[in-house]
C-alpha cells in the first residue's frame, strides 16, 4: 500500500484562528529549530517522526537541501533505528515488547487479542490506517510485563481484557492518556508531567535509592576542590562502572582530564538496552536532579562544560520531567554558569534520546548516535576518553555510577569502600525478573550470593537464572553459592529467573539468539552472520534433527564471534555456549546420539504431508 | 603511552621491529614484508574494521591489524593456526553470506575474496549456503549495483564522496539486512572517473561501471598468476 502524500498535514491554531500548514512548512520548522546542523539529524527525525507518526519519503529532499547531506546518508541513519519508520505507522502505533521475560508472563496471548481485536498481524497496519501493531526489544518494563507502548506512553501488566479495552478506546479516538484507567504508577510516575502507570518497585534500598538525598551538597563540597582532589578522591573510592564492563571511573575521568582538548563532553548513558535492565528508568524517574549533579561532578573534575543525557526512546515518557529537572537546577544554579559561585565552573545538559537500538548503549556507538549517525560502534583505540564526541575527549558514564559518585563525594571514599567486597566496593542496583515473588529494584552491597538474592526475592523452585542480561551467563543450581562481584559473577543490573517448567533452550536461548540478531548493527562480517548460523543450528536441534557435531560446531563458530568489534558480537554467542556448559542435557535430550547427520529423513511420510497439504492421493511405490 | 612519530620497539611473530608510533600495525608489518590479509581495508584510507580479516593478537589480546597503531612493547602475533583458521573462516562466511559464481564474475581474478580464498585454500564452506535472493541495481547511469556480491566493506562508502564531502553510498538497515546503497539523486551526476574509482575501490565485482567489460583479459589479471599477499613477502626475506 503506497501512502498518500498529504499536501495539507496539520492544523495550527493560534488564539482563535487555525491555520493550515504545509508538510514542507512543519519540516522546515523542525530542522530550524535544530539550527539546521546535521549532527542534529537524530532529533530533527525524532520530531518528524513523531509529527507525523512516519518520516515520509517526501521530506528527504528537503532535509537533503537543508542540510548538505545526501539522500542516502539520511536514509542510513533513519534505517538503522527500529522507531524510524518510512511508511505510516497508524494514527496509534502499538509496540508490544516480545523480550523473554515479556513471553513468560503472557504475551503471546496479548497478542494474539491485539491481532484479533485491531484487525491486522503485527508488522502490519489496519487497513483504515487507525492502529499499527509492531514488536519490539526489551523495553525497560521485565518487572511489569507483558507490556507494550502506545504512542510513547507505557501500557504495563497486560492481559487480554485490558487490551480489548484499549483496542476499543484506540478506535474511539480517546487520547492516549485518557486510556490510561489503572490509576498512575507510585512516585515521580504520577506527577502531571509524567502521567504514567509504571510502577517503581523499589524493594530495597542502600545509599543511592536512600531517601533524604540533598540536592546540591556534593557540588558544593566539590567547588572548593581542586578538580584532581575530586578525581583522586573517585579513585580512593575504587569504584568501577556499573554499565557493564566494569571500568575504574576514576582511571576513566584521569585520563580524560589529561588528555588534550579544548572542549570535553560528559554523557550519560541512559540507553539501558540490555534485556531484563530497568534500574536506569528508576533512577531516571525518582533521582533524577542525583544523576545530573554527578554529571555536573564528572564535568568540573574533567573540565567539560557541556554534558548529554543519552536515554533510550523507550523512557521518552519521562522527557517533560527530565527537562524540567534540568530547568529547575539551572535556577538553583546547580547547572549553568558560575555554579554554585564558582566562577570558572559552567556547565550545561542536553538531553538525546535514541530511536530503538541495544546497540548505541555502547560507549562509541552512543556517540555515533548523538552525532546524528547511525549507531555503528567505532573502532577502539582511540577511546572515547581521547577522542569521543565531535572528536573531543569524552566522558560515558552509567546512570548508576554517576548517582554513586555523588555519594561518594558526599560520605568520602572510606565510607563507600565500606561496602561490598575488597575488589567490588561500594552497591549494586540490580533488576531482578522473571520467576520470583517480588520482581522490582534491588540494591545490595557487592557480594551477595545468588542463593541470598533468591531468598531476597521469593523465587523457590528455580531452574536456572540468568546474570547480566543475554550478554551474560545462564547459571544452573550447582552454582548458585557463586557471588554478584567483579571478580565472579559481574553484572551491569539484570537478573531473571527461570522457574523449574521453563523451556530454557526454546523461551531462553533461542530468544537471547534472536535479540542479539535484530540488535547487531551489521558492520562486522562475524556478528552479521555467525549468529544467523548459530540460530540455524539451534533449531535444528529443536526440531529433533541435531547430531552430536552440531553442539561441537555451535561452539567451534560461537569463538569466531569473538573477533567481532564491539561487546554485542563479542557476547553474541553467550546464550549458546553458557547453556552447552551448564545444562547440556537439555541439548543430549535432543539430539540423535551416534549419528553424523540427520537421517531422520522419512520419504513416505514428507509425501504423505505433501499430497495431505494439496488433497492428492500419493503415488509412492 | 607513546606519541604520535616517536619511535617504538614492537615485536611481530616474535622479531623486533622499530616503528614510528601512531602507524597502523598493518602497515607497519607491510613494510618489512609480513603479510596480514585484509579486505576492507584501502591504504590510505580511514580504517574501520569492517571485515575482521585482519585480526591478530596484541598481548594476547584479538585487536585488528589495520585499525589498530603499533605502540611500545607490542607483542604482535599474526600468523597462529587460530588465526588462520579464523580467517579462513571469515573468507567461507562471507562466500555463503551472498551468491559468488566466479566464473560468471567480471572481476575474477581481479577480486580480492576469490583470492583470499585461494590463498587459504578453500574448498568448500564450513557453513550452510544461504543462497539470498538480492537485487541488481542498474539504475545509475554509470554504475551496475550488484548485491549479489557485495561483501559490506564500506570501502566505496568512505573513499567516495562528491566535491562537498556529500556520500554517493552509505548503509542501510542493520545486523544481517545491511546492504549498501547508492543515493539516487546524487548517483545520476557520477562522473565516468569517479565510477571507475567505485569499481576498482571494490574488492569485488559488486560495483561494475557500464559500458565497458574484460578490459584486461582472463589470465593477465592481479591475481592469476600470483597470489594476494605474494607482493609483500616477496618485498623483504
Ligand atoms: C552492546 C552494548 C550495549 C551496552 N549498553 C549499555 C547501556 O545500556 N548502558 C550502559 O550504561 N552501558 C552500556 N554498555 C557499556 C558501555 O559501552 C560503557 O562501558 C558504559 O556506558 C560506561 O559507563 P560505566 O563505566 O559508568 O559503566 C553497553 C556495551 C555494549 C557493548
Ligand atoms: S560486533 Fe556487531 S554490533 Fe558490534 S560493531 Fe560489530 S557488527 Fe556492530
Ligand atoms: S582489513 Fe582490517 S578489519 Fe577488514
């Protein structure tokens, strides 16, 4: 179906008038606004995109010209993110998470109603143009699914009566937060500017979830230091990133201080990706003014004055109060110039939100993207810390270890290395969901065992849990002593429980698999296509066919990915070969022992199917 | 950490070698005649590490030879049977990633995968033939697009872009649907030069300028006679 290209597409209405606008008109606006700079690409699409519902074809030219950028380079971009869309997306556009833990507690039969109800598959839009019906990777919600966002606002605890209701609003024309029935989420959730159903579940809390923050303490302290007081100060902490690879933060800001440049850049990354993470958003909703405060930190110990928030599309809901936080400390001149009187310390925040990819949680390709590029991870050395944003040393930090910095500035290195282990100091907010009586936001001390979170949580009955997300380890009960620490089990948040009746190869690998196929940005030749092969012979194996040589080749090609570029393709395969390692009977129960290759091959009974399928008598002699 | 033109010892396969710091290991072990295969890289051209062909070991650690700049202390490995093997293995995903009928290629023995290829002497893929149905793009007055062939180098996407800097090919998509493409727009201004450029730039025959075809007969091609790399090591002993 080819769209039709409105000439004519809104209204505006000033006072009592109403003027009509042209597409061209709205679009000029758009890239105005962005003072028509083509690293400012990724907005000027969001804002079309969301004008719009669609990026029609129509207004590349236009952009093309504006900028100076060809066709194809604005193509590039708007192809690679999943909330780009070329052709309409329905005047309501649904995106129904289909990450594991979204299966498990019910998807499929969501959406099935979805289907039923709006009239179309998923993929697809209803033929009256009303209501589009996509999927979508892990969307920050595993403590709440299954789930689903309706243009832009957050759907949670799903069920098939709830989505007939919503079907029925949507087709009524209701707004969207008219729909929203349940009663508004706990917190910051049900502030006006917010206005969301999501619930925080903060179930424990340390130092950071404390309550009785006091906004501005840290940077008052720090404005009396000298920025590598400040710095020495992180490092005597000993605390590493909490985004996953586990950097020493204080190596990171040294050596981004030191390296030459005339402008640095701190970012925050809030791109939260990881299936199974949702601690980000908690923060991002309750501790949102910590969270700048220790991007103010990060900028005056390295000398940055200008920092980016980059946050998943997937938290856009949380835009208004984001921005108004960001306001509310320019007046308290916790952000701006000369903060908290200090007159050579300025600093600013923008806020970038992505368009729907894993991948651009990765340092390089965060930046890639706030560039207005695709979110392609570059190649290391050099590092962001040397040459990052617009080529300028750069600062990418985890929401977490940013908001832990300033507790540290606070109550002193001593203190937090009080906490947690020698090697691992300090707490982890960690997200825990799946199979468990009490899903939600933990933060414990480093150290904990498995055993002790199960026990935490209420999850009895357990088959296996996965720490650190798909990119980590699937761990079976034998090895539920080991500890959440740097040194054993690291862990940039996520962790999901699978109960004894699970399917772990179908429900669990084999969705990880996928996930990482749909995320991978494509560029390296190892993680475009091992996990395709990988995924082949995964199946294979599902479906009865596998020998004993697949689980060899599964892992003789899982090493291949390791020559990959960035984490994604190097963790690839992790699904695969921590399940082979730790529950290999699952994949013996499948397999034909003592044989080479499928012969499970029956002629007369694939003929019989065949005639079946047309109605035909077979002739088979 | 070393700067940039200071000189550094390094080690490659177990020689020391001194080296201007900031150049790319790659080039590099080039210069006394240790042959790493690469593919998408151009000398002369910003890197990305796009292909993996390249891939070594730095202290043990996977890094790429054409991205990556030799520093003090280096110990470089290129040549273990891992890394063979990983290379080879490379050159065999990429032949199933799209469809590759040498015989019926313009570019053969002029292209760099069907050399590499034999070079490491592959018989056969290790991994299941996909055969992917793709198109062939002829519209460009000067250019045939065939995405058959294309291996995703970038190699046409970074070297050529027009007097303003703008790109006549970029990606589209993401993971295994990546494919590149050429501006349509910008595409019919082409210059005959700058399509000859696109095609020799292309390590293989996935962009084939028109008009014109076996302007260097088989047998008297790069590669017919002479193995991809024989170059280099023939440069030192
Ligand atoms: C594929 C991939 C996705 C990532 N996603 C995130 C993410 O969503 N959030 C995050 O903080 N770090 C993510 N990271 C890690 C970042 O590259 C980077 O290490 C981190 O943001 C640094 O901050 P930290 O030192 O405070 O942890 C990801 C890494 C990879 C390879
Ligand atoms: S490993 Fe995958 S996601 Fe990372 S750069 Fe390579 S292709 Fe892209
Ligand atoms: S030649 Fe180095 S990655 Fe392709």
């Amino acid at each position: 179906m080819k769209p039709p290209i409105p000439e004519i597409t809104d209204e505006l209405e000033i006072g009592e008038q109403v003027y009509q606008v042209t597409m061209v008109e709205i679009v000029h606006g758009i890239i105005k606004k962005y003072g028509s700079n083509p690293t400012r690409l990724m907005d000027i699409l969001i804002d079309i995109q969301s004008e719009f519902r669609y990026i029609p074809p129509l207004v590349l030219a236009e952009i093309s010209k504006e900028l100076n950028i060809s066709n194809i380079d604005i193509e590039q971009t708007i192809s690679f993110y999943h909330f780009f869309s070329t052709t309409p997306t329905g005047k309501y556009t649904v995106y129904l998470n289909n990450s594991a833990v979204a299966y498990m507690m019910g998807r499929e039969e969501v959406a099935q109603t979805f289907e039923r109800e709006v009239g179309c598959k998923f993929g697809e839009v209803s033929a009256d143009g009303m209501i589009g019906l996509f999927s979508t990777s892990c969307i920050g919600m595993s403590d709440q699914e299954p789930a689903a966002l309706i243009n832009g606002k957050l759907f949670t605890r799903l069920t098939p009566f709830r989505v007939k209701e919503i079907v029925r609003d949507l087709k009524a024309l209701k707004h969207i937060d008219e729909i929203i029935v349940e009663g508004l989420g706990d917190g910051a959730n049900a502030l006006p500017e917010v206005h969301s159903m999501v619930q925080n579940n903060i179930r424990k809390k340390g130092p950071i979830l404390a309550d009785g923050y006091k906004a501005g303490e840290a940077l008052k302290k720090i404005v009396k230091m000298k920025p590598d007081d400040v710095i020495a100060e992180v490092k005597a902490s000993n605390i590493r990133g909490r985004g996953g690879a586990g950097f020493p933060t204080g190596m990171k800001w040294e050596i981004c201080r030191n390296s030459p440049g005339d402008e640095k850049y701190i970012f925050c990354n809030a791109d939260e990706g990881e299936p199974g993470t949702f601690k980000d958003r908690v923060i991002l909703t309750e501790y949102p003014k910590m969270l700048m405060e220790g991007m103010a930190l990060a900028g005056y110990a390295v000398g940055a004055k200008e920092g980016i928030l980059y946050v998943r599309h997937e938290y856009g809901y949380l835009q208004k109060h984001l921005e108004k936080v960001i306001e509310g400390g320019r007046k308290k001149n916790y952000l701006g110039k000369n903060i908290c009187g200090r007159e050579d310390f300025d600093f600013d925040i923008r806020i970038q939100f992505g368009a729907g990819s894993y991948v651009c949680g990765e340092e390089s390709a965060l930046i890639e993207s706030a560039e207005g590029k695709r979110g392609e991870p570059r190649d290391r050395p050099p590092f962001p810390v040397e040459s990052g944003y617009l080529g300028k040393p750069t600062i990418v930090n985890n929401v977490e270890t940013l908001c832990s910095i300033v507790k540290v500035i606070v109550h002193g290195a001593q203190w937090y290395r009080s906490m947690g282990t020698k090697e691992s100091s300090g707490t982890k907010v960690v997200s825990i969901s799946g199979d468990c009586k009490y899903p939600g936001v933990y933060e414990i001390e480093w150290g904990f065992s498995v055993n002790d979170v199960l026990e935490m949580i209420g999850a009895s009955d357990v088959q296996a849990v996965q720490v650190g997300g798909p990119s980590g380890t699937l761990i079976a009960p034998n090895e539920f002593n080991r500890t959440l620490s740097y040194t054993d089990l690291s862990t940039g948040g996520s962790i999901i429980i699978f109960g004894k009746h699970r399917d772990l190869l179908k429900d669990v690998v084999l969705n990880f698999t996928n996930f990482f196929i749909d995320e991978s940005c494509g560029s390296c030749s190892t993680c475009r296509n091992i996990p395709i092969h990988l995924r082949t012979k995964l199946e294979k194996i599902l479906n009865a066919r596998g020998v004993d040589k697949d689980i060899q080749e599964m892992l003789e090609w899982a090493k291949i990915l390791k020559a990959s570029r960035c984490g994604l393709g190097q963790t690839a395969a992790n699904p695969i070969v921590s399940s082979i390692k730790n529950f290999r009977p699952l994949y013996d129960q499948k397999i034909q022992h003592g044989k080479d290759f499928d012969s499970s091959f029956d002629m007369l009974k694939a003929v019989q199917e065949s005639c079946d399928a047309v109605s035909r008598v077979p002739h088979v002699h | 950490m070393s700067t940039n033109g200071s000189v550094i010892r390094c080690s490659i396969d177990g020689k020391e070698y001194l080296a201007k710091a900031g150049k790319y290991i790659n080039d590099v072990a080039r210069e006394n005649g240790v042959y790493i295969p690469t593919l998408c890289n151009v000398i002369g051209i910003h890197p990305q590490g796009a292909c993996r062909i390249c891939t070594i070991t730095v202290n043990g650690r996977m890094m790429t030879a054409c991205t990556t700049p030799v520093a003090e202390g280096m110990d470089i490995k290129t040549n273990t049977s891992e890394l063979q093997d990983l290379r080879k293995s490379i050159v065999e995903l990429m032949y199933v990633e799209g469809n590759h009928f040498c015989p019926a290629c313009e570019k053969s023995g002029n292209c760099e995968l069907q050399a590499l290829a034999y070079r490491f002497q592959m018989m056969v893929s290790r991994f299941p033939y996909t055969f992917p149905k793709r198109k062939i793009d002829a519209r460009n007055p000067k250019l045939v697009k065939n995405y058959n062939r294309c291996i995703l180098c970038k190699r046409c996407i970074r070297a050529i872009k027009d007097e303003q800097g703008r790109s006549y090919f970029a990606f589209r998509k993401r993971g295994h649907k990546v494919e590149v493409g050429i501006d349509v727009d910008l595409g019919k201004f082409i210059s005959d030069e700058v399509a000859q450029k696109a095609m020799d730039i292309c390590p293989v025959g996935a962009l084939i300028k028109k008009e014109q075809a076996f302007r260097i007969p088989i047998g008297k091609r790069k590669y017919d006679k002479t193995p991809i790399g024989a170059d280099v090591e023939s440069h030192h002993v």
